[in-house]
C-alpha cells in the first residue's frame, strides 16, 4: 500500500482528540469574546424588533395609553431587560465600529485588536452601569 492511504480492512485509528468539549471550560482569547458577543447582541436586538416595532405603533394611535407597558419597564425584570437591550444596543454598535476600524486598516495587528477587543468591552460595560445607576437613582427619587 501506498503511504499515506487508507486500508479499508483496518479499523480505524483512534484519535488522542477529546470527544466532548465543555464550552465553559474552554479559554476564548478576548477578541472571540467581542465577537461572540456581537452576534448575541445582535440576535437580541432583531428578536426584539417586533415588540418595539409594536410599541411604536401602539404609541402612535389617537387612544394610546402605555401605562401598562410603563409600569411594566419599571419592574425589576423590565429594568433587567431594559439593561441587557442596552448592553446588547452599546456592544453591537461599538463592536460594529471596530469592524469599521478593520475595514478601513486599522486594528489589523495583533496588539490593536486586543486592545479594540477590551475596548469594546469597557464601553459597553461602562454605558450599561451608568444605565443602572440611572435606573437605581430615577427609582429612588
């Protein structure tokens, strides 16, 4: 036989490759991060386009009364939703930027894009606890 091929009465090798993987024991550079989150939070923000689609034509209309839709943002779980869409709004965009910034030849390098990576990251984690504290501070007052 040939080297390199395959004996069909063989059985095949094993491989030394593990069969399973657990995702959350599997360390993802910082730049997979940014971009697994884009996709989520773009995932997000198109499954929640039809309820805000809604919402704008229902606040449009002669007889709009929103206080249920109201009072149901300032629960706890509306407040949580209200920051997780914008968390996933401030990534999506700054994310979206950086891709710009790769387009346009910048953030090419290894040390650029870690550091546009964790750059993504401080923003949208900065707008969404500034959003918190708004909420926790409106509340309060």
């Amino acid at each position: 036989m040939t080297e390199g091929a395959v004996d069909p009465l063989q059985p095949p090798r094993q491989d030394e490759r593990p069969v399973f993987l657990n995702p959350l024991k599997v360390h993802l550079p910082v730049t997979a991060t940014v971009s697994l989150g884009h996709r989520i939070s773009g995932l997000l923000l198109v499954l929640v386009l039809p309820l805000v689609a809604y919402l704008l034509h229902r606040s449009l209309a002669a007889d709009a009364d929103l206080s249920g839709w109201a009072s149901a943002l300032r629960s706890w779980p509306g407040r949580f939703v209200l920051l997780l869409l914008t968390w996933a709004a401030v990534h999506h965009t700054a994310a979206g930027v950086r891709h710009l910034l790769f387009d346009a030849g910048y953030g090419n390098r290894y040390r650029q894009a870690r550091r546009t990576a964790w750059t993504v990251h401080g923003i949208a984690i900065a707008v969404t606890l500034l959003a918190l504290v708004a909420m926790v501070w409106g509340a309060v007052r």
